[in-house]
C-alpha cells in the first residue's frame, strides 16, 4: 500500500535569488500543521443578540504576519541569514522579531518556496496537473 504519511526529517535547501549566496533549507508541514495555519489565516468575529439581524456585525480579518512567523519556525530548518549585527536570524524563537526586520524581498521569496513545498497546486482528484 502507499504510504501517506510526511517524513518532516525531509528537507530540501534552496539558494536565494533575491540574496546572493543566501541559502534556506525547508521542510514540508504534516497536514495537521497545515490545518493549523489554515485555522489561524483568518479571523472571524460576530457580535449582536440573537433574532437581532439589524444590529449583527461580523467582522473578517486576515491574519498574514502570524502566519508568516508560523510558517517560518515551522519550515525552517536552517539557513545561513544574518542580522545586521552578525548574529544568525532564529526564526524558531524569535520569529517575530526576524519576520519584522527581515528585507521584504527575502521574505517574500522564502514564503513563495514555503507555499510551493505544502500546496497542492491545483491539482484536483485524479486530473493530471
């Protein structure tokens, strides 16, 4: 039978383009972790009384930075990325802090190679895609 379980000791390094001689090794999140982000991108509120539709309000935020500082301590496994003093960015515990100052185009190609190790791709059923 086919195996449909994640080996999350696979990796995979990528060099950066957006940063010369920057390398980032990644791995895959199991599907209970993607649920997770998934849970956590979005965040829905509804207040009012109930039979009062008037007065309802709903309210839908994104929540993009906390979920870019979930994927990253989750999928990075190393990288050679320094802060400006030197010191090697921990994405792991201080994602916060490192997501914040990191350079917007690093950042976005990181997450880019993050969506395309855990997406599907479109492929949908058996359709060949």
């Amino acid at each position: 039978m086919p195996r449909a379980t994640i080996d999350i000791q696979e990796t995979e390094t990528f060099d950066l383009k957006t940063l010369v001689g920057g390398t980032v090794t990644l791995r895959r999140m199991s599907y209970g972790e993607w649920l997770e982000r998934q849970g956590m991108a979005m965040d829905v509120s509804m207040t009012g009384r109930p039979g009062d539709a008037q007065n309802a309000e709903m309210k839908i935020g994104m929540a993009q930075t906390k979920v870019t500082i979930f994927e990253f301590a989750k999928c990075i496994v190393d990288h050679n990325l320094e802060d400006h003093d030197g010191q090697k960015l921990d994405f792991a515990k201080k994602a916060n802090v490192c997501v914040q100052l990191l350079d917007p185009k690093v950042g976005q190609e990181i997450g880019q190679l993050i969506d395309g190790m855990n997406n599907l791709e479109g492929a949908v059923g058996n359709s060949p895609t």
